[in-house]
C-alpha cells in the first residue's frame, strides 16, 4: 500500500482544499492508496472531518512539525498543494519524493511578489519528481517551465457531481437569485468589480438579486460599495457556507472577475449544475467556458453586465446553455480516470 501525505499551507476550506478533498475522496474504498492530510489547524477540521479524512494539523506550517509527522507517519511520497508547501516540502525532506501540484496561475501576475515567488518555486520544481498544473494557463505562466517540462503534466480538477446534488437535496431553505458571485473575498477574486457590474446592471434591471457568497478581507469595503451605490436591496452577503449549493443551483448566472485563477472549482461546480459562468478571460477559466455555450468571455463591465443581461432576457439562451453546461460537465468529469491519471504517477514515482 502506498501511503500519500498531502500538504497544504492553509487552515480553511477553499478551492485547493476542495481538490484535496476530491482526490482523497475519488480512492475511497481502493486498499492501493492510504491518504493523510497534514495543514495549519483552522476551520478545515470540520469539513475533514465530515468527509472522513485522517486529519494531523500542525499549529503553523513549520519544518519541525513537518519532519516529525514524516517520522512518525513514514509516507512514501509527499504531495505538496500550491507554492509555498511545495517549497516546505522540498527544503524539509529529503528521502521522500515530493509531487507538487499548482492549483493557480499567479505566477505570471505583475509584480514583484509573483516574481519572486516564480523565481523561489524553481528550486521546489527542480527537487519534485511530478508536478501537477491545474491547466495549460497555470503552466504557461511559470516563466522558468522549460526546467521542469519532462516532468509536468496538466491535471484538470474534477467534481462529484453526485455529490453537489445530494448537498442540494439536504438544504431546506429557498432562494432565488439572477446572479451569485461565490469564492473568497480577496483580492485574487477581485469581488469589487462584482458590485461595480452590479451597479451597471441596477441600471437596466432595477430589481437585479445578487448573492455574494464567501467571506475574507474585503468584507467591509464591499459593504460600504453597497451602501454608498444604494444597493441593499440587490445584495445579500451570505458570507462563507459549507453548502452553498442551493444558493448556486438557484441562481441564473454565476459571475466570476478573478485577476488570477488556475481553473476555477466553482465554476465547474456551477456548470454541473446547469448555471451559465460570465467571466473576465482570466487563466484556467478560458479553457473551461465556451464562448456562447456554457458562458461568456468579457473583459470590460459593460461587456459583462450586457452579457449577463442577454442570459436574464432571454429564457430560451439560458435553457440552451444550461443543458450544454450540465451535459458536458458529465463528459469533463470522469472521476476514475482522474484517479487513475495521479495513481500512475504515485506509482511512478514511488517505484512501487
């Protein structure tokens, strides 16, 4: 049996974390594989241990508790989420192959801080015997990919949708919005640009319902935009939520204005369930959303509010891009060969 410790730097439930969760939970019931995963301890407990996940938090992520877990536990391969972890992982263990897996596509963001964090993650991506890349965006964006090319590979997430509907199934409560934004509220997510579109749809569509779905540390200046623009009435803050599923489900349009994103789990998640995304052309996402089909592509506000009106106006558009989204999401989502695509490289990795 091989035993996988999954690392990761953060202490909540966010779209990394819910990867995690999808590739531990894709090998439940296989006796090939024993998963363990190992982060800060925060919120995630709960979520871990709702989804019957073998938990070891650490106060904070540290060398010291690393390679005493390593000690204690002895897994055969380290598979280290995101940047940062990756780089623990690599300056902190020696004996055990590390598979690195990046989930966004920062590292091409403007900047001194992506740059810096491009130039440190070469050392970790020369040390990883694998790295997974969320999407072709987040591996073109690595400006040093050339040194780690041989051993790269694309690893498009997954979602159960099975489970997406059960979680429908469970919440009694009703809603019924025109659009949701649903991720954190920081800057990466660029939720601002949320409500400036929100005020331009105000506009056209005096009684436009919008939830905002997420918590973090724009918070407060969101809620000042809504009461300085006189949007009350149009926007719910719901803040973070377990199971925002309803909420999605019952939504028409799911809006995403990301300054980076490496795929986007909620945008997967809202097309299995038959929602429409209109996003800026950011990352991942402009491999995911066809043009016309299950979404639309827009760089400007205008171009974003008019998009989301077409779909408000027009029941016959939203039906047809709904069934398109829902149908092709159960093609997109094999979960077995998404299990068997990481299973090979443990295997390869770990020469057994």
């Amino acid at each position: 049996m091989l035993k996988v410790l999954h690392l990761l730097s953060s202490d909540r439930f966010s779209g990394a974390e819910n990867v995690v969760c999808q590739i531990i939970t894709a090998f439940d019931g296989d006796s090939e594989v024993e998963h363990l995963y190992v982060s800060p301890e925060g919120p995630i407990r709960e979520t871990l241990k709702e989804k019957n996940i073998r938990y070891v938090p650490v106060k904070y992520l540290n060398g010291i508790d690393l390679k005493r877990i390593v000690r204690i536990e002895q897994p055969d391969i380290i598979h280290a989420h995101d940047m940062l972890a990756s780089l623990f992982a690599t300056f902190c263990v020696r004996n055990i192959p590390i598979v690195s897996h990046i989930h966004n596509n920062n590292f091409g963001f403007k900047g001194v801080g992506p740059f810096v964090t491009s130039l440190a993650y070469c050392i970790a991506a020369r040390r990883a015997k694998h790295i997974f890349w969320v999407s072709e965006a987040a591996y073109n964006g690595f400006r040093y990919k050339k040194i780690c090319a041989s051993k790269s590979s694309v690893l498009y997430n997954v979602i159960n949708i099975e489970e997406l509907n059960n979680s429908i199934k469970i919440d009694p409560e009703k809603y019924q919005y025109d659009l949701i934004f649903l991720g954190r509220l920081t800057y990466a997510k660029n939720p601002q640009r949320v409500l400036e579109v929100t005020k331009i749809l105000k506009n056209q569509k005096d009684d436009i319902k919008v939830a905002m779905v997420g918590a973090g540390e724009l918070e407060n200046e969101l809620r000042n935009f809504v009461k300085d623009n006189q949007l009350e009435k149009n926007v719910d803050f719901w803040g973070f939520r377990k199971n925002p599923y309803k909420i999605l489900k019952n939504s028409q349009v799911m809006i995403m204005t990301s300054r980076w994103e490496g795929l986007g789990m909620c945008a997967l998640e809202a097309m299995a369930l038959g929602v429409p995304v209109v996003s800026t052309p950011t990352g991942g996402l402009c491999e995911i959303i066809e043009d016309g089909k299950n979404g639309f592509l827009r760089r400007s506000n205008k171009e974003l509010a008019d998009k989301i009106i077409d779909i408000l106006n027009n029941p016959s558009l939203k039906e047809q891009m709904s069934t398109y989204a829902s149908e092709n999401s159960i093609k997109m989502n094999s979960r077995e060969k998404y299990k068997n695509k990481i299973l090979d490289v443990y295997k390869k990795v770990s020469g057994k």
